[in-house]
C-alpha cells in the first residue's frame, strides 16, 4: 500500500496567514492527489482534487500543488471558517489517507 | 445532486457482523466509472478507507481489513452494503460512505460527496 504522510499534524495560525501543509507519498503517485477538509462532527469535503484543481464552490484562496511524492495544500489568508482538519488521499492505487493536519487558531 | 445516506446499528458486541446500508441518490452505479467507498474514522483519530465498489461489480478492500469485509451493491434499490465480520471495540468509529468520481477519459478519481456518518459503538 501506498503511505501518506503529512505535516505538520498540527500548527497554529492567525486570521490573515499564510498556511502551507505538506503531503509525501512513499512512491510516486504522479497528480492522483486529493485534498479534504473535515470540520468537528462533520463528514469530508474535497477541496483540491487532481494535486491542483480547484472544487467548484471552493474559495480560491485554497490552492494545492505537486507531482510524484510531494504535494502542499496552500491556503494564501487564513479565515476564521478555514479552522478544521485537513488530509490528502492518493487515488493512484487502492486509497490511503494521510493521518491529518489540524490547524487551530493562535 | 447527488447525497448519500449511512444506515445500520449504532451498537454492536464484541465478536458480533457489522452490516452498513449506504443509500443514495443523484447517480447511478450502472454508469461507468461511478463508485461508491467506505471509509471509517475512530474517535479522534485519522480517516481509513475500507472497500470501494464500482459500477462493473470490480471490488477493492484495505489490505489490512480485506479478511472481515464484504461490499456488495444493489443497482435497482441504489443501494450499497458493507459487511464486516468479528467486531471489536477497535472498530469502534464514525463510517462514511461516498460517491467516487472519476475524470472522463482519465485514471484520475476522488470522494465527493460523502454521507454524513453513522458512529458505530463496539462494546459489550
């Protein structure tokens, strides 16, 4: 199986920063990147799908990039709604999770 | 729209089968390229997928859980059931089941939308 592993699992941030979380996959998974954002007590929601394509109805201040093993999850000015638990997932092969990134207010 | 419902026992004992009823609505799982997926998420803790169906009946498992789990889907009903054996209070956790998209004339694929979870409790 293919290993997810992101970081950091958990940061701190302020309104208006500039967040970046990182996703490395064990091989390469070429763009076959999806990134997901679950707030407490909710199911997933796709944010980035394709390593970098935007879901309809996401704010554009999410971004995600890379190919191969490693990927970041942008998100340019922090917003208070953007406080929750991110992951990535590979669907090159049969799915894997990365174990998480929680970003929490400073 | 598409939506996607997760029923079955919110309680189960120890040693006892498991079975999920994933219903949904929007799509269709005769289409090609559609799937539905099972993942699951203890208490606190990371998002794990289970088992994927797909519209030509092919069947994926986790590695790890493949011996316990049993997917199986119902095209008229628009329905997909998970199965798994021998529950223990490890199991315990919120289980999803979601819609798997793939991008016409690619391999490229994600989960969306997703149900809302049913909390499964493992205890005696």
């Amino acid at each position: 199986d293919i290993q997810m592993t992101q970081s950091p699992s958990s940061l701190s941030a302020s309104v208006g920063d500039r967040v970046t979380i990182t996703c490395r996959a064990s091989q390469s998974i070429s763009n076959n990147l999806n990134w997901y954002q679950q707030k407490p007590g909710k199911a997933p929601q796709l944010l980035i799908y394709a390593a970098s394509s935007l879901q309809s109805g996401v704010p554009s201040r999410f971004s995600g990039s890379g190919s191969g093993t490693d990927f970041t999850l942008t998100i340019s000015s922090l917003q208070p709604e953007d406080f929750a638990t991110y992951y990535c997932q590979q669907s090159y092969s049969t799915p894997t999770f990365g174990q998480g990134t929680k970003v929490e207010i400073k | 729209q598409i939506t996607l419902k997760e029923s079955g026992p919110t309680l189960v004992k120890p040693t006892q089968t498991l079975t999920l009823t994933c219903t949904f609505s929007g799509f269709s799982l005769s289409t090609s390229g559609v799937g539905v997926g099972w993942i699951r998420q203890p208490p606190g803790k990371a998002l794990e997928w289970l088992a994927l169906i797909y519209w030509d009946e092919d069947k994926r498992y986790s590695t790890s859980l493949k011996s316990r789990l049993t997917i199986t889907k119902d095209t008229s009903k628009n329905q997909v059931v998970l199965t798994m054996t021998n529950m223990d209070p490890v199991d315990t956790g919120t289980y999803y089941c979601a819609h798997r998209r793939r991008e016409s004339g690619s391999y490229l694929n994600w989960f969306d939308p997703w149900g809302q979870g049913t909390l499964v409790t493992v205890s005696s």
